[in-house]
C-alpha cells in the first residue's frame, strides 16, 4: 500500500477522485454516529425487496453501506496503483467510479437515516 499512494497521489484527478470517495465514506460513519441513537428497531434498507417488512433490517446492518463503500474504494486504489504508471486512464476512471460510487451509498445513507428519524 505504501508504494501504491505515491503512484496514485502524483496524479491530480486521481487524488482528487479518491479523495472524494474518502471524505464520503468518513463523514457516511459520522452521520452514523450522530443519529446511531435515535434509530428506530428497524431501518429501510432493502428496497428492492417488495414494499413493507421485507425492506426492513436491524440497524447494525446500515453499516453495510461504508462497508460495501469502503471495500470498493481499496479495491479501486489497489487496482489503480498497479497499473497507474502504464494506464493512467484506467486509474482515473477507477478514482472517478470511486468516487461516484461512494457519493451514491452516502446519499442512499442520507434518505435512509431522513426516513428511519
């Protein structure tokens, strides 16, 4: 990993993309932990289950969201730093991804915790 950010962080949109994805998957678990408490028994989480009981989920299980965002942001970067000195494209197309990718889960976050408070 130590070799991997010097590589990706000389690029300036890839900095940028990763960075994004980053900023959202931290300020995703302070929401987090803001509202952990004022969560009700049960969260929407599952919505393309049908309409009703089958959508909801124990709140422990929202965590899912930054979990699921940050595994993609470091399978990104990993893949990103292996081949970012040959095909730059590719590592910015992974660090834009990252970050739309990121952005996506913390709105779904967002409408989750307006709903559920």
């Amino acid at each position: 990993m130590r070799k991997i950010l010097p590589i990706i962080w000389r690029d300036d949109f890839s900095r940028k993309g990763f960075g994004a994805a980053l900023i959202f998957w931290l300020v995703s678990l302070f929401l987090l932990a803001l509202f952990w408490f004022k969560l009700p028994p049960q969260v929407p989480l599952f919505y393309s289950h049908s309409w009703g009981e089958e959508q909801l989920a124990v709140p422990i299980s929202i965590f899912l969201l930054p979990g699921l965002t940050l595994f993609v942001v470091l399978v990104n970067l990993l893949i990103a730093g292996q081949f970012a000195s040959e095909e730059k494209l590719l590592a910015r197309i992974l660090a834009l991804t990252s970050s739309l990718g990121s952005f996506l889960t913390f709105y779904s976050l967002i409408r989750i915790l307006a709903l559920a408070i």
